[in-house]
C-alpha cells in the first residue's frame, strides 16, 4: 500500500465521543486525503491537504475536521461521532503538481469505524 | 449535476472468459478519468488514465476506452484470473482536487 499506513484499522465506539483516525505515510508526498467509501456510494472526499497545516474541504466535510502538523501525518477527527459516520475511511496520497488529478493517488488499507 | 454512473452493478464470469466494464459521466468541465481496481478489504489502484485526446489506454490484460464526445468510458478485461475477482471503479476528475468516483462494478470471476 506505497507506504501508508492506517490506523486504528478497526474501531467501534458510542453515538457522541470524539475519533480521531491516523494516516501516516513514508513516501514524502505532499497532498494527502481523506475519503469514506459506503455501499452504493463512490468514494467521497471529505478533507484533503495541500501542504503542512494547509489543509481544504472536500464534498462530505460537514462533522469532520482535519489536521497536519507534518508531512508524513494527517489525522481526521469526527468531533462528537454519529451514526452516520459508520464507513469505512480511506487515506489516500500523490506527489505535487501542476493538476494534481493527473497524479496517481495511493490509497491506505482503510479503518472500518462503526458507530453504535 | 456531475455523476458518473456504472454498469453493471456485478458481474459473474468463468475464467478465461473476456468481460467489458461501461462508465457514463456527465461531468464538466473534463480533465482526466481513470480506472481503479480495488480487491476486497484494500485501498483501490490505479489501473489506467486518459486525458481528453486519448481513447486507448492499455495495462497488461486491461484496456480502457474513452470516448470524450458521448461521454463514456469502457474497461475490457481480457482472458480473465480468478484475481481479477474485485471492484472496478471509474473516476472523472473536473481538474485539481475536484474528483468524482463511481459506484463501482463488483466482478466475480469463478473457476
């Protein structure tokens, strides 16, 4: 998975308590995203990161926020976790570029959050 | 409304055999779109990417057609492996961090 890892890989938890999920990635890329994938659903973006502490929402952002303090880290955070918040979350990465989407992302393994 | 639609939703084939993956997208303004495999439990992969002027693109038994005036896009696999069994997913993207993903198309292939 190009060096990136996720974690918690798998998390329950109760309506209402904060999550905060990891990417971690050793390949020195610069933008970072973060994605939740549901049955019938394309993967949907939520944040995604541009550089160091810069980071821009994507289409589903509404009950998350995001952090990145380096390069190698990007942490989302759902602030008090709803149902609706049961998907499994995707971190993807991909070099700078001119067009960023001519640039192949690579995904992590995913964390399956489930929310009681 | 940008959408990008798949077809089918699964598909059932015997190894060996060949099989074609439909993409519609009614997105715009166009960059790119590509074709992602994504095995169960795993993160997708990039198979191929196609810009506007392309309308081939091939990666070992995949090939992926674009046809940038109708809007649609294929995915031939050809003499299919039990690994190939997985979800296909096509992504149009509007240009920077603007992406659409399909639902995807699940494909069991059986031996």
């Amino acid at each position: 998975d190009a060096g990136i890892t996720q974690s918690p890989r798998h998390k329950v938890t109760e309506t209402g308590t904060p999550v905060t999920l990891r990417c971690h990635q050793t390949e020195n890329h610069r933008y970072m995203y973060w994605y939740r994938q549901d049955p019938g659903h394309g993967l949907r973006l939520i944040h995604y990161s541009y550089g160091v502490k810069d980071t821009d929402k994507g289409e589903v952002s509404d009950g998350y926020s995001v952090s990145r303090s380096k390069t190698e880290d990007f942490l989302l955070t759902l602030e008090s976790a709803t149902s609706s918040q049961t998907s499994v979350y995707f971190c993807a990465i991909s070099e700078a570029g001119v067009n960023p989407s001519y640039n192949e992302q690579f995904f992590g393994p995913g964390t399956r959050l489930t929310v009681l | 409304k940008n959408q990008v639609e798949q077809s089918p939703q699964s598909l059932i084939i015997l190894e060996g055999k060949n099989c074609t993956l439909q993409c519609n997208y009614t997105v715009s303004p166009f960059s790119n779109l590509r074709w992602y495999k994504q095995d169960t439990g795993r993160g997708p992969v990039s198979l191929t990417i196609m810009t506007f002027s392309e309308n081939t693109k091939s990666n070992g038994r995949y090939t992926a057609t674009l046809d940038a005036d109708t809007k649609q896009s294929s995915l031939h696999i050809t003499a299919s492996q039990l690994s190939d069994s997985a979800s296909y997913i096509c992504v149009v993207s509007r240009g920077g961090f603007k992406t659409i993903f399909g639902a995807g198309t699940r494909l069991f292939v059986k031996a």
